[in-house]
C-alpha cells in the first residue's frame, strides 16, 4: 500500500469519507535533544483523529509543545528536534516511514502550514501572484503558463483578494490581506490537511474575524480538515469542533468544543476558561493561573499540572495520569475522572 | 549565574573565545604582533648597521647565517621582514583606528539624528564610496613627501566608508527598537539614549568591522609601498617586495626575498578573517542549518508495523 | 465636582505626507487623529479601542509630547501640555508613564532588570543616593507584583517570561509614582493565562493607588475587566464613548456594534451572527465627505454619504456619533 503513486490519493479524498479520518495522529512524542543537557519532552504520547471538513482546535500556553507538534506533523522540526515514537498516517500513508524525497511531495500537497507570522514571510520584490504561481508549479511540473494564472486568479478569488491584484507586490497589500494570500499559496496544491500556526495572532479583531470566517467556509466548501493551533480560547469557541488542551507536553483534554467549554473535566482547562474575560459581566477579577508552565528539560515526577493545580491530591505529585476515556468522546488526564472513566488510554507504558 | 547578556561585548567575547577558527586567527595575528614587538630581540642583525655587504653577499640563498637568505642589498631577509612587520602593522592599527573612529562617528550620527543630516552625510559618504581609493592614494601620496604619517591618514581618510554605512544600518535598526520609545517616553534625552541604548547594540558590529578594516588598511599599505610610494626610512613588507620585484630578485631566482613578506602579508590578513569570521558566527548564531535533509537523525522512533489504532478505539482494550 | 486629571479638548495631530521639502508645503496630511475630546478621572480607567491604525496609538503618543498635536489642548493636572517644552515638558511627564505592546522589544535586551527599573529616576535625576533609589526600585519591583524584588534585580530580560517582563515595563512605570498610565495593548501579546494576572495588576494598581490608566486595545474581551468607560475610535475620531457596561450591553454606533460581534465569546454556545466588516480601515489621507464609517456601515443611508454625524448625547455619559445610533 505504501508504495502506491502519491496523486492517486488526491482523487480518492474527493468522495466524503466520513467515518474514516483524513490525519490520524497516535502516541506522537517528540523530544528536543542538545547534548549534554538532558532531552526535553517537548511533545509525549499525543494521539487525535481529525476527519474532512473538521477544525481541530490545539490549546495550549506558550512552552506547551503545540508549535512543536505541528512541526512534528509536517516534519520540519528545528535541528535538535526528534520525533523518538508513534505515528502519522495522512490517508493512510505512514508519513514518518516515507523519505525526505517523498515527504517533500506530500508536504504542500497534501498537507500545508500556514505559520505564525506568516505575512512577513513574503518575498518583498516579488509580486504577490508569482509567488503563488510558484509554490503551484513546484508541485505540478507539468501545469502551463495559462493553467497556473487561471489557478492563481481562483484561489485568491477563493480567499477574498480581487484578481486583478495578482501582480501587486505585497508593500501593497495590507496585514490581512498578506495573511489571505498566505492561505492562498497554502491551498495551491488543494491539500487535504492545513496547519495553521496562530493564523490571527498580531492582527486586528475585525481581520482576525475575515480570517476565521475564510477558514470555516473553506472547511464547509472544500471539506478541507484544519487544525488551528493558538492560545486564544475565544478563537477555539468560533470555529473549532474539536480541542485538544496541551499542557507540559502531554493532552490534558481531548473533547469536542462544546464539553470542552461547558463541562471541562481537566483542572488545566477550567483554570484557562476561568482566565478569560466575560463581556458579559464586566469589571468583574480574572482569575489568574499562578505559577508557570514546567520546563520541558525538568518535568515534575507526577501530573504535570500538579504544582499550579488547585485540587492536586498526595497522588498527584507521584505519578502522572493517564488519559482516561469519558462519555461522549471526552478525554482527560486527571485522577479526578478515573471514577468516571469508561476506558483508559494513552498511558505511557502502553506499546 | 548568568553575568551578561548573549548580545553584549563581553558575552560576545566570551563566546568567541569557544570558536575555533576565531581563535586561531587570534593566534596568528598574536604571533604576528609578538614577532614585530621582540623584533630587536629575534632579528639577527641590526638593520641599523647592516653588515657590510660585497656583490658576492647578494641573493645568498638561506642558509644557517641567513636563514630567510639576503636580498638585492646582500642584507639578511629575515631581519628586514621582521622590522617590516612592525612597520605594516603600525600602519593597519593606526589607520584603521582612523577609519573606525570617522566611520562610526558617521554612522552613528546619520542613523541616529536622520532627516536631512542623514541625507548629507550618506551622500558623501556614497561619493567617498565611488572615488577610487587607490588612485586616489597614490596622487595624495605621490603629491606630498613620503612619510609614515602621511600614509596612515591617507588610508584611514579613505577608508571608512563601509564602517559608516554598516553602522548607519545597524543604528538606524536599534533606534526604531521600542525599548528606545520607552526611554523617550519616560523622558530621556539623545546623548543618553545613545550611550546607554544605541552604543552597546552597536559596538560588537564595530568590533567585527575594525579586524576587517585593520586587514583592509595592510593590504592598502602594501600596495601603496609596493608601488614605491612608501617611507624610504620605515620600510614594510610591501617596499620589500618592492624592493625585490624591480632590482631583479625574480631574475637571479631570489625568490625568496619575495617569499617572506608576501607570507607575511597573507598570514595577517588571513588572520584578521578568520577573526572576523570567527567573531560574525558568535554574534549570528542563526547561520546553524536546518535538518530537512537528514531524516535519519529527525525520526528515532521504533519501526512500527500497521498499527492502526485511532483515538476512539482504546488499543488496551 | 473635582475637575478631571487629563482634559483633552478638540486635540487634532496631523501628518503632512508624501514628498515635501523646503520649496514645496505638503499637499495632503493623515488625520491621525482628527478632533478628540474627553476626560479622564483621577482614579479611573478609560479604555480607547480600535483597529489599528484609527489613531490611538498616536493620541497616546501625543499625550506623552512625543508628537506635536497641530491644534486643540491638553489639560493634565491643572498644566496645559502643549504649552511647555524642555525641562518642563520633561518634569511634567514624569506624571505620565507608559506601557507598550510588547514586552520582548520594550525593555533593552542588555540591560538588568534594575537597571531598566531605576532608568527613569536616573533620567530625572530624583532619588540620587544609591540606598535611596534601590528602595524604590524594588517598592515598584513589589507593586509590579514580583516579589521578591531580589530574584530579579540582576536578571535580564531574555531570563524572564513574558509576563514577567510586562511587570517589569510596569515597575519601571511606576517608579516615578505616576499620576496617568498610559497602556498600549499591554496584553495583546501575551497567553490568555498571563493576561488576566496583567490585567488584574492594572485593576489594583488603579484601586489601590488611584492611577488613572488610559487602556489602548483593539479587543474589546480585554478592557471589561479594568475599564471604567470605553471610548471607541474610528479613523481618528471618538464615534462612541460611554460607561463600560452601556456600551458593551447598548451599544450605539453600528461600528461598535459590530467591533463587538467579533469579539469572541468564551463559549460555542454563545456563537453570534458576526457583523464582518469588508475590508480595512481606509486610507486617512483620503476621508469620506459624510460620516467616515459610511463606506463600512451596514446601515448605511443616503443621508450618511452627504453629513458627518456630530458626537451626540444619548443618555447620561453615553455619546454615538450616528445620525440613527
């Protein structure tokens, strides 16, 4: 099976395939390693299924390991990054068992990142279309010269830039507009999978609303499965169908988003909502997290959660939770569910 | 305990003292300037009072007396290239503390005050840019009486240029910084922001700038002595080679009288690159590459057989 | 009624643009900011929210007399900011600190924690004696919320998290024991988590010590939290302004109205129909003859185009520039 020819997957995800995932990701960890210092666990024993047209959600603080994870996926992880055990299979193809060569085929095609930051990524002396056009014929050699304007035209049509701006450079479009058109080139090649690392982060309310609003009706138009990696829960409420909460490396909840937001089993994740400003109720105190995130190179012996946890128990400090399955699709890694839990998963001395 | 900052001058210090081949620059141009130092110690004669010399002492060969042999004046070789090494690296210092000192100073002030004062300095700067220097050099030098001086400040007028651009670039970057908005805002004046905001972002760069200006400055003394322009009582590597090149060194196959300064000059220059290099890679530590290629060393996880358990379907069951 | 710390009345800063030298005056200006007015209280905390590019960083700037406002004034303390230059300027200042956005580039990468801290008294040459000024920094060290102050004095900023380094831009803030604070999206770039430890360091800081803060933000989900009023700008102009809680429950203007329907609710169940604006705040060079939200507005009618609403009383302390607001 692995050996079959790549495109032939573009045509097979066209029928919706509704019960089989588009990206299934099982027990990926990653570890950053710099000798002497002892590896960083930056990502450990993390697993999610994300099926077409669905918008995953991956929450986290900064330090969490939720960059590093979408690095992992695309496998473009820094130098001293090591992705030391689970799996990735896009559409049934092993992606941690292809080569580079192969990869590097994939990657765009299949599955595209758009990242944080990303409209400062644009070649400056270059106009905007070009650049389009250029990540089309990377992947598609054969493609004409008509084929990839007529290719271009449609997928800035598609992300909301007029046309005619095609030849623009991009000093001449505004922080949105760089940030669509960044979407754009990550759609050339029609993947069925888009990473995109704080998509909205540094721009305003109102273009951050243009950009999820583009995003949600691609998923709906395209079937285009999306995992929306940011730190801002009011994004995740928008858009996502599903979050996976990050913490210290590990997933702390796994939920569709509406138990997420309404019945949080995690102490992680209710401490997060508990964070979030309430435009319904103003003035009134935030409750803080105190404490910070643990370093990933001197992780606590017990729940990673445990030294900011306000119902850590003796337990806690001893050995780390498991994941344990809930009702209704609902994960967690807290003793505090394990009454309650239908199953158990993730646990890390599983094979 | 931390004691200071990975940007900094003496954290860069620090760090370059790890770089190999920064170090064995600083080796080389140490030992370069040992040997111009000690040079009354090392050298076997006394250039003062040369031997003297016979047609038969011309282009002796080395040999235990001479080791570095005799040149077109039967005088010892080694004990000229050692006195020329004081020469040529007097001149590098000096001129390129010259250079430094006018370049940053204009780098600085055009950077920092901007608008018009920018506008003027940088545009003569650019016509400083597009005269040739060596020509230049050569009808100043020429004009004047050929004197040691005369070339330092020759070389030092004409060679900061490149210092100002780069640090206008590198001043004109930390001023749009917001941490001097900030010290604007809390009501600071110009002469502190610069010395204490702008000048220690600035000063590694300047440190980089002046080995490679220091190398530049040599090799313009060289050449301005090789073309017979040098002081006739200082004489440097490049009036060696002078000196050898028209009274027929070539010709009677005194090669070596060519030989020991023109190492010398390659050997000092040399050593100013690899300083500079050396000192570009502590303060550029992004120029580490990325793994894309090597996917080998990236996936380190045990070889798995289709193993197909989705999140749903707990695989311990 | 005790007159208010900060009046700015009719204030207007305008860019000249495009190329202008000594033979030829500029053609056209930005309207930065284009005739504001208001008020605020010793004690309270206004918050000023936009896009960007609505001129509210700027108003802020020229607040502080880092820009020359072209027009209106500047009432801070009884002392006509305008007015003064050099040292006074200098003195006068020392009343109003500021916050920037970002705490990774606002604070000197090579300098101590309590050498950014104790900049400010340096600069104004107050607390000269060495024991006098290392009180001080570490009093703001510990009203800035790190305690204790002595961790931190000899670190750097890249030693510390990012909201560690905004409390240190705080302490060094405070330490001239300012009067006004003026804080640029001092949380926009910053976890959600550390936000609200922020946000609540600026709450008490107003509470506990009556520091007026002037709260620059283009989310309206940040400011709830602190702000006593919320004033909203578009293109250079305050189009509504009002207590917090009459502008968040009745907002007026269609512009606020839809800044607020894309601001995101912490819950899917409460996913509203979001008013999108099309495009960007347009070009300030060139403004629309009527009322400038015009080419945006939603409800926009013929009579919009032809005359710019004036900011207009609707109720007590709650003004909409909108002919139908």
């Amino acid at each position: 099976m692995r050996t079959k020819d790549v495109t032939a997957h573009v045509d097979e995800k066209m029928p919706p395939t509704a019960a089989k995932p588009v990206l299934s990701v099982c027990s990926l960890s990653v570890d950053y390693v710099a000798p002497p210092k002892p590896a960083a666990h930056a990502v450990q024993d993390v697993s999610f299924d994300l099926g077409r047209g669905e918008v995953l959600g991956l929450v986290g603080e900064s330090g969490c390991g939720k960059s590093t994870l979408a690095l992992a996926l695309m496998r473009l992880l820094p130098p001293a990054g090591r992705i030391v055990n689970g799996s990735v299979r896009l559409q049934d193809i092993e992606l941690l068992d292809l080569d580079e060569a192969r990869m590097a085929s994939l990657r765009w095609s299949q599955i595209a990142m758009v990242f944080q930051g990303a409209m400062n990524a644009l070649n400056p002396v270059r106009a905007v279309g070009d650049q389009i056009a250029e990540a089309i014929r990377q992947h598609d050699r054969t493609i004409g010269k008509a084929a990839t304007v007529r290719r271009v035209d449609e997928l800035l049509e598609l992300v909301g830039i007029a046309a005619n701006r095609r030849t623009q450079y991009p000093f001449q479009y505004s922080g949105g507009m760089r940030q669509r058109a960044m979407i754009a080139m990550a759609l050339a090649c029609n993947p069925a999978v888009i990473v995109a690392d704080e998509p909205t982060t540094a721009l305003d309310v109102m273009i951050q609303a243009q950009i999820l609003d583009l995003l949600s009706r691609l998923r709906r138009e395209l079937g285009l499965a999306i995992i929306l990696v940011t730190h801002d829960l009011g994004i995740v409420a928008e858009i996502c169908d599903r979050v996976l909460v990050m913490y210290g490396g590990v997933t702390a909840e796994y939920a569709p988003v509406d138990l997420a937001f309404n019945a949080p089993r995690h102490p992680y994740t209710q401490a997060l909502l508990h964070a979030f400003p309430d435009p319904d109720h103003p003035q009134a105190k935030l409750n803080s997290i105190p404490g910070a995130p643990p370093r990933l190179d001197a992780l606590p012996p017990g729940c990673r959660f445990a030294p900011r946890c306000p119902q850590a128990m003796e337990r806690c400090q001893q050995a780390a939770p498991a994941l344990y399955a809930l009702p209704d699709d609902q994960f967690a890694s807290c003793f505090l569910v394990e009454d309650t839990a239908e199953d158990r998963r993730g646990s890390l001395d599983h094979g | 305990m931390e004691s200071s900052h990975p940007g900094g001058l003496t954290a860069t210090m620090r760090n370059f003292s790890r770089n190999r081949m920064g170090m064995v620059g600083l080796a080389m141009l140490l030992l370069a300037i040992a040997l111009a130092v000690f040079a009354p110690v090392i050298a076997p004669y006394d250039p003062a009072k040369p031997p003297r010399a016979t047609i038969m002492d011309i282009y002796l060969p080395p040999s235990a007396e001479h080791p570095f042999g005799t040149d077109d004046a039967g005088q010892d070789v080694l004990t000229n290239f050692l006195y020329g090494a004081r020469v040529s690296l007097m001149v590098g210092f000096f001129a390129s503390f010259i250079a430094v000192a006018i370049g940053g100073v204009m780098g600085l002030s055009a950077g920092f005050i901007g608008g018009r004062t920018d506008n003027i300095l940088m545009r003569f700067t650019d016509i400083m840019l597009v005269i040739p220097d060596l020509p230049l050099a050569v009808v100043i030098v020429a004009l004047t009486k050929p004197s040691l001086w005369v070339i330092v400040l020759v070389i030092g007028l004409l060679g900061w240029t490149s210092t100002a651009r780069l640090i206008r670039s590198q001043t004109l970057s930390v001023k749009q910084r917001r941490f001097v908005t900030r010290a604007r805002a809390v009501g600071a004046g110009n002469f502190y922001i610069i010395r204490r905001h702008i000048l220690p972002l600035v000063l590694p760069l300047l440190v980089v700038n002046t080995v490679l200006v220091i190398s530049l400055a040599i090799l313009n003394e060289s050449t301005l002595s090789f073309l017979g322009l040098g002081d006739p009582t200082a004489p440097s590597w490049g009036q060696m080679l002078n000196f050898a090149f028209t009274r027929g060194a070539m010709s009677a196959g005194g090669w070596w009288a060519l030989l020991a300064p023109g190492i010398g000059i390659v050997w000092v220059v040399l050593a100013c690159t690899l300083i500079g290099q050396g000192l570009e890679q502590v303060l550029n530590p992004r120029l580490a590459s990325h793994n894309l290629s090597s996917t080998k060393q990236m996936i380190l996880r045990p070889p798995r057989t289709q193993s197909q358990h989705a999140p749903q379907a707990p695989d311990q069951a | 009624m005790a007159s208010p710390l900060v009046a700015v009345r009719n204030l207007r800063t305008l860019f000249p643009v495009g190329a202008h030298s000594v033979f030829r005056a500029p053609a056209t200006f930005v309207h930065a900011v284009d005739d504001v007015t208001f008020d605020i209280d010793e004690g309270e905390a206004l918050a000023l929210v936009g896009e960007s590019g609505c001129g509210k960083s700027t108003l802020a700037l020229t607040l502080l007399g880092l820009e020359r406002p072209t027009t209106g004034s500047i009432d801070f303390a009884g002392q006509e900011m305008t007015a003064l230059k050099g040292s006074e300027l200098k003195a006068a200042r020392r009343n109003m600190q500021m916050i920037f956005q970002d705490p990774y580039e606002s604070l000197n990468p090579l300098m101590r924690v309590g050498e950014i801290v104790a900049e400010p008294l340096i600069v104004h040459k107050l607390a000269n004696a060495r024991s006098d000024r290392e009180a001080r920094v570490r009093a703001a060290l510990e009203a800035a919320g790190l305690k204790p102050p002595e961790v931190y004095l000899e670190r750097y900023p890249y030693q510390l998290s990012g909201g560690q380094r905004q409390r240190v831009a705080i302490a060094a803030a405070l330490v001239l024991e300012p009067r006004l604070l003026l804080a640029d999206e001092p949380v926009s770039m910053l976890d959600v988590s550390i936000r609200a430890e922020i946000i609540n360091l600026l709450a008490e800081l107003k509470q506990t010590r009556k520091i007026s803060i002037l709260f620059i933000t283009h989310d309206l989900g940040t400011v709830t939290a602190v702000a006593d009023r919320i004033a909203v700008m578009y293109l250079g102009r305050i189009v509504e302004l009002g207590r917090t809680a009459d502008v968040l429950t009745q907002p007026r203007h269609p512009y606020t109205k839809a800044l607020l329907s894309v601001t995101p609710a912490p819950n899917p169940r409460l996913r509203k129909e979001r008013i999108i604006l099309k495009g960007e705040t347009p070009d300030p060079t060139r403004l629309p003859g009527g009322c400038r939200f015009a080419p945006r507005c939603p409800v926009a009618q013929p009579l919009c185009l032809a005359s710019d609403p004036p900011l207009t009383a609707l109720e007590t302390g709650h003004t909409a520039a909108c002919h139908f607001g």
